[in-house]
C-alpha cells in the first residue's frame, strides 16, 4: 500500500495532505525517512513526527480487539509496534518518535508477556522447548520464561518480537494458538482495561517507563 493511501486511511490527512507530510520530512517507515511514492507493508512501523520536539509527548496504553487492525483510535499519535488482527491486548500510542528504536530494538531486549490459549493439550515437553528456543524457518528463537496455567494454556514473557512469532513457536512444537493476548510491555501493564479503551501512562508508571528506555 502507498504511504499517502496508508495515513488517509489512519486519519492523519487526505492523501493529498500525505504527501505533503512526505515532503516536509515528517513521515518515517520503520526509522526511515519517507519519500514520495514509498509502499507499506505489514511489518512496517510508521510515524508522523512533528518539527522538532513537540511540546507535550503523550503516552497511552491501548486495548486493542480482537478482529481490529493494529492503529490508533486517537489523533496525534500512534502505535508502537503491532499486534496481528486475530490478537488482542496491550498497545503503547504516543507522539514520542525516540520510543520506536528503543522498544522495538531486540538488543535492548525490553520484556512483552502474553497469555495464550491453544487448540490441543500442551505436550509434556512443551514448557522446555519454548523456554530454550524454538527454530522458526532457520531462525531459533531467544530464551525465553514460560508459565503453563493449565492443559491449553500458557503465559510467555519475550524480550524480542518476530513477526507471529509466538504463533510460529507454537505450530513449531505441534499445536496451534486460539488465542493471544498481550498482557505487559515492560512496566506497562494491560490490568482491567476494557477492550477498545485506552488509559494515560504518566506519573511513576511514565517515570519507570522513561527509566527503562534511558531517555529524560
């Protein structure tokens, strides 16, 4: 998809008005800077970033559904990484561009956990194999921590985020996910949040979070 079709169709502008934030620098595909023309695709991370630092960087966590594609249900900022339309849970938005490398970077290896429900009884092995790394397509997954809640379900804790990552473990050793939630990005936690809702992060739930990315 276009860049210009891609931020008309999150509400930023017309696609007229797209590509005059292409031109003026604003826009960035995955920490790059965006030309005219430039095509998105799923994996890609876009940001809209103002002329300089913006007065007020805004923070939320965001209850994405189920069924929904990943955006931003509110103006002037947007998602932190993604999660697939058949997945649910915890969304970071914010205005702040200086977050997507720092989050994002598996080097930094900052925890994401989840709660997963699959299709068939777990195998006794399962908890093990997940734990010391899963090969998906060659690539063999990080260390990871997992905590089996009973016969078809677990939570995971991962410090990097390929793409359908956990759905690829999981087939990887035989099984199939039914459900995915994401529960925690470092401090931030999802709690009792409705699903569609988001919540402000600030005061020492902002503080720890700035702490843990290095940035004042």
């Amino acid at each position: 998809m276009r860049i210009n079709k891609y931020l008309a169709g999150k509400g930023y502008s017309t696609r007229v008005g797209a590509d005059e934030l292409v031109k003026k620098g604003r826009v960035f595909i995955t920490g790059r800077l965006a030309v005219l023309g430039d095509k998105v695709s799923e994996s890609d991370v876009v940001e809209v970033r103002g002329k300089g630092k913006p007065e007020n960087f805004l923070y939320f966590a965001y209850h994405k559904p189920r069924g929904v594609e990943t955006g931003s249900p509110k103006k002037d900022v947007f998602p932190i990484g993604r999660l697939d339309k058949d997945s649910s849970g915890l969304l970071i938005l914010t205005n702040d561009g200086r977050v997507t490398d720092r989050l994002l970077n598996p080097d930094y290896a900052h925890e994401k956990e989840y709660l997963v429900k699959v299709k068939s009884n777990l195998r006794p092995s399962f908890k093990t194999h997940m734990e010391q790394g899963v090969e998906i397509e060659g690539y063999v997954t990080k260390p990871a921590k997992v905590k089996i809640l009973n016969d078809r379900a677990f939570r995971i804790i991962l410090t990097e985020g390929k793409k359908h990552q956990i759905r690829r473990m999981v087939v990887a050793l035989h099984n199939e996910v039914a459900e995915l939630k994401r529960e925690r990005v470092m401090n931030v936690e999802l709690g009792n949040l409705a699903e569609g809702s988001t919540r402000k992060i600030e005061g020492e739930e902002l503080e720890t979070f700035h702490k843990n990315l290095n940035l004042k």
